[in-house]
C-alpha cells in the first residue's frame, strides 16, 4: 500500500497541475465565447474542473497523513482509511472524466500549441486513469469493501477511452442496451 | 434535521427519476450521432450522470438509515453522519451539474416535446440545487464541519444558474478573474 499511495501522490499532484493548465486554455475561451450556449459549454467543463481541485485539494493531504504513517490502519475498521478509499474511487471518475474533457477540447481546439498541450495532458491522464483504475480494483477487492464499478459495463465493452484502439465505430444497438464507444479517429488524425 | 432528511429524500429520490429520464432522451441521441465528436459529447454527459446514479444508490439508503433512527448522533464525532454530509455535499454539485447538462440539452433539442420535457425537469432540478445549497450551508455552519463551498466566489457575483435572471451577458474580463455567467435568454425565447 505504501509504494501505491506514493504513486497516487504523483498522479493527484500532477493532474492537479494539468487542471490548472486546461482552465486558463478554457479562460479565454469562456470570456470570448460568440454566444450563451458555447459560453455555457465551456463554463460547465471548467466548473466541473474545478469542483475537481476542490476535492483533490482535500485528497492529497490525506494521502499525505497516509504516507507519513499518521492516518492509521490500512484496515476497514479504520474509518479514515475508508474515507481515503471512497475519496480515490471518486477521483477515478475524476480522472476518467478529465479524459474526455480534453477530448472533446481536442476536437475543437486545431492549432498546433493547444492541440501538443492538450494531447500530452490527455496522455498522461489516460495512463493515470487506467492506473488508478487498477490498483483500486485490486485495493477493494484485498479490502472487501464491497465497492461495484458503475463503470465495469463499459470497460466490458472494451476501453473506450483507448485512443489507440482503431476500432470501428459501433452499428447502433437497440435503446437501452449499452453501447461501445471508440474515439478511434481522435489522435490518429 | 429530521425535516431537512425527509426533504433530501424526496430530492434525490426525485433527481434519480429525471437522471433516468434525461438518459432515455440522450440514448437515441448517441446511437444516431453522425460522427465521433458529437457521440462522445453526448456519451460523456450520460456518464457523468450515471455515476450520478450510482453514488444516488448509496446516497438514498443512507438518508433512510439516518430517517429510520439507525444512522446515529446527528454529531461530527459521528462517522457515519460525516459521511452522510461529504456525500450530500457532493450531490449538490451534481444537482448543479445536472442544471447545466439539461441547460445544453435544451440549446440543441428543441422540439416542443423534449423542450417541454427538459424545461419541467431544469425548474425542479433548479429548486433542489437551491434548498440543497441553502440547508447545507446551514447544517455545515451547525455542524462547524470547516466544510467550504469552492463555489462561493461563483454565487457571490450572482447565481448563473437562475434563467429568470434578464442579465445582459458581462463584458470579458482580464483572465485569471472570476467571470459572472448568464444564460438570461435560455429560458425566455
């Protein structure tokens, strides 16, 4: 656990780092914005970041008491180690999300300075994405805590956040089934 | 606080109806898209509330825990009460960010049947986000939970969120400061 929490400690500082730099990419764009409906756009993706900093802003100095050895067992009896948990399972989605931000900014953004900026950002979380994702999938699964991914159906599927996959775009399914995604055309162009 | 859980209840237990009817519009929707980036567009929002929906199934039985007498002392010295408080604290960012994704949503469905459905759905979700924020506030005050809403500084220059608002759009503003938002002229066309 020790060896996990330092390198949850790199990918909850450094992606901390990365949502400052997406939200003064997204600055001028919000105060630019040629009407209320891209000015709302980028607005939600921005608060939605920084509702992000706000909660890694009370992760990573947890993670911190951890490794200092002053937040007690790493136990589920222990209620701070469970508080820690909880809190990393949510920031996976954090991550995850983060993800799909940059994405869409991708699609959307074409010059050459945002497009590098965006794309390295995008990689780094797409590997502390899966990271994360992993090392919790083993962490609940030593615990028993009991936790069920809303996500698994989707990875399921495959990873859709997989840029790499050149996977064809998937027929449309009947509602209510779950669909395949693939960005398999993103940074392949 | 017994009358605000039986409050919370009926929001969240009313939120998770729209979330599924929001995502049985948005289903068709991903399925048809014309290409990646308006699929990816669509399927990010249903996921951000579907894990909305999968934090709502431990959310819901734990106010009933809490409404049953079973939860414990309504105390900070309480963990299951603090964890009560992290994730309602939460959900009023969801309820936030469900406003906004029925906002966009209403920019780009507009025939008069999903325009009627989503304008129903954005009022109550409106009113939930505003009695959440404002019984937090003070439960969190009560409490002295050192609790700090990172989006004081929005609220503060107005909430954006409120379409009856007629402001104009602000001028841009240098980056780095605070921006007000408006969306004055969703609603009102």
């Amino acid at each position: 656990m020790k060896e996990e929490l330092s390198e949850f400690y790199n990918i909850f500082t450094g992606t901390k780092k990365d949502i400052e730099s997406f939200m003064s990419i997204l600055d001028p764009v919000i105060n630019n914005a040629e009407d209320d409906h891209e000015r709302l756009y980028y607005h939600h993706i921005y608060e939605e970041e920084e509702q992000r900093l706000s909660r890694l802003a009370e992760l990573i100095p947890l993670i911190e008491t951890f490794q200092a050895g002053k937040g007690g067992d790493f136990s589920p009896s222990n209620n701070t180690f469970n508080r820690l948990l909880q809190e990393l399972n949510l920031e996976k989605f954090g991550l995850h999300n983060f993800v799909e931000h940059l994405d869409l900014a991708l699609f959307q953004f074409k010059d050459a300075e945002r497009q590098a900026k965006l794309s390295e950002m995008r990689g780094a979380s797409h590997t502390s994405y899966q990271f994360v994702k992993e090392k919790l999938a083993g962490i609940n699964e030593r615990f028993e805590t009991g936790y069920s991914d809303p996500h698994a159906h989707h990875d399921a599927h495959g990873d859709h956040l997989d840029h790499h996959a050149a996977t064809p775009a998937q027929p449309a399914k009947p509602a209510g089934q779950k669909r395949s995604f693939t960005v398999g055309s993103l940074i392949s162009k």
